[in-house]
C-alpha cells in the first residue's frame, strides 16, 4: 500500500502536473476518435486531479480514485466546481478493490500509479476491477514502468532549480522485481524560508506478457503495448521501452 503523505501531496500538487499536460491531449484525441457517447471517464489513483481536470474542462464527466487521503484532497479543491456541478467525484479506494456506481466508457491510469501495486495478484485484482467498471466496449489506457525502465531507478539524482531542491536515491532490486526511490528535498516559500519533504515510493516491475496474459484474463480484448507519440499503434519492442502506455478493450 502507498498512500502519499500529507507533505509529498503538498509538493506533488505544486511541482508534479506536467505528465498530466504532457499526455491529456495524446489521450483526448485517442479517445475522441473512438466516439465517446457520454464522455464517461475513471481516473484510477487519480493523485491530485490534473488530468481529471484537464478532461472535466474539456466536458467529460470524471470519477477520481485513489488511496491517499492527502491526494484527494487536493483533487477535490483543484476541482470544487466541477464537483459542485455534479460532473466529478473522487472518493478513497485501494486499487485493487473498488467498486463503481455506474460503469464508464473509458478508464485511465497515470504516471506509472499501478507500479505501485505489489503483486501480479493485486494487478490482476485491479484490472478485473476496472473491467467491471467499464461499459461493454469501453477502454482502459494506462501507463506503465518497464522492468527496463526500472533499472535506471538505481541511482542517485539531485537538482535545484526554481526554488526547489530534489534528491533521488534509488535502488532496483531485480531479485525482488521491485524499485524503490526515497525523494527528498526542499521547496523554497515566499518567507525565503524552506519547506522540508520526503516519500519512499516503490514500483513493482511488472512482465509485459504477464500484463498482456492478466488483462486477458481479466476479460479484455485487444490489448495494445503502444508509445505515447503514436497510441494505439503496437511498439516493436515493449520491453526495451522505458515506459509502456498500454490499451485494452472490454
Ligand atoms: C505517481 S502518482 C500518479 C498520480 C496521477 N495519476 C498523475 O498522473 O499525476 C501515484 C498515485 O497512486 C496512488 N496510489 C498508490 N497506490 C495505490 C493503490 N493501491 N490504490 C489507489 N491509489 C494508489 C498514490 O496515492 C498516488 O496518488
């Protein structure tokens, strides 16, 4: 289990949304383009809510998930009036096991939130989850960290710009299929004065096949390992990719 704490959800609101705007529009025509009937959408570890609000302004209606409180409640300030207008929510779930009221049209997950889960049995248990939240036809497009990708976990980075102090120590533990990065730092406040944080995040590395074998099993159809530049169109070599963006139909 990885809620973000109350600090790193602070920081993450401030410093994390340019994934978000970096893959809304890739999305949007991705998911334009397969004719949307009501424009129904999951956003599954939602974290603070920039993508969810990204498609709420472009008239989606969005359901936010996550597990941390702290995030949450930034997604809900971030959009209150979409909230008040009754086209988001966002509620607290583990994943793994979560429910819907109404099943959606289309499902994402971002920024590498389900190489958090520990398991392949809790993937599995979240995909067969979104598969039930999902209307008969509908799409489940997320991302994930490559076991490659992983690799480049092992190691320690550091920066400081903009007012804002940054250190990465990561380490990849191929025994254990797991990486882990501690991130810590400061965030300079308009007193002059710092702002200390950190969070331990790990990402399970997860097999492109036993992703593509779990979905299947999960009940989707089609399932495409695809690039962000061209969604939708099979990569020739997932598992050299660093990132993996991954489509499946219910
Ligand atoms: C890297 S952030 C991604 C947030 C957002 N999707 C984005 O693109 O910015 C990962 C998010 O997954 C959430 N998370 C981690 N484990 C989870 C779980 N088991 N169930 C639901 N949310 C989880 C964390 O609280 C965090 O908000």
């Amino acid at each position: 289990m990885q809620a973000y704490g109350p600090s790193f959800a602070k920081i993450y609101n401030l410093r994390w949304n340019p994934f978000s705007d970096t893959v809304f529009p890739r999305f949007q025509e991705y998911f334009e383009g397969r004719l949307p009937k009501k424009r129904t959408l999951l956003d599954l570890c939602c974290g603070t809510g920039r993508l969810s609000s990204l498609f709420l302004n472009a008239g989606w209606t969005v359901t936010g998930v996550d597990l941390s409180p702290d995030m949450l409640e930034h997604a809900r300030v971030n959009n209150r009036e979409h909230i008040e207008n009754g086209s988001a929510q966002f509620f607290q779930a583990n994943a793994r096991d979560f429910a819907l009221r109404k099943p959606v049209e289309f499902a994402i997950s971002t920024y590498d939130a389900l190489n958090h889960l520990e398991s392949d049995e809790d993937l599995l248990s979240c995909f067969c989850c979104v598969h039930r939240s999902l209307k008969e036809g509908g799409t489940f497009l997320f991302d994930l960290n490559t076991p490659y990708g992983l690799q480049n976990w092992n190691n320690v980075s550091i920066s400081d710009r903009d007012g804002f102090f940054l250190i990465h120590r990561g380490f990849y533990d191929e025994s254990k299929h797991r990486a882990t990065t501690k991130i810590e730092g400061f965030l300079k406040l308009e007193s002059g004065l710092y702002e200390r944080f950190g969070e331990i995040v790990s990402n399970t590395a997860f097999r492109n096949d036993k992703v593509g074998e779990m979905l299947r099993e999960a009940g989707f159809r089609n399932v495409i390992f695809s690039r962000l530049q061209s969604l939708g169109t099979p990569c020739e070599d997932p598992d050299h990719e660093i990132r993996i963006f991954i489509i499946a139909e219910k």
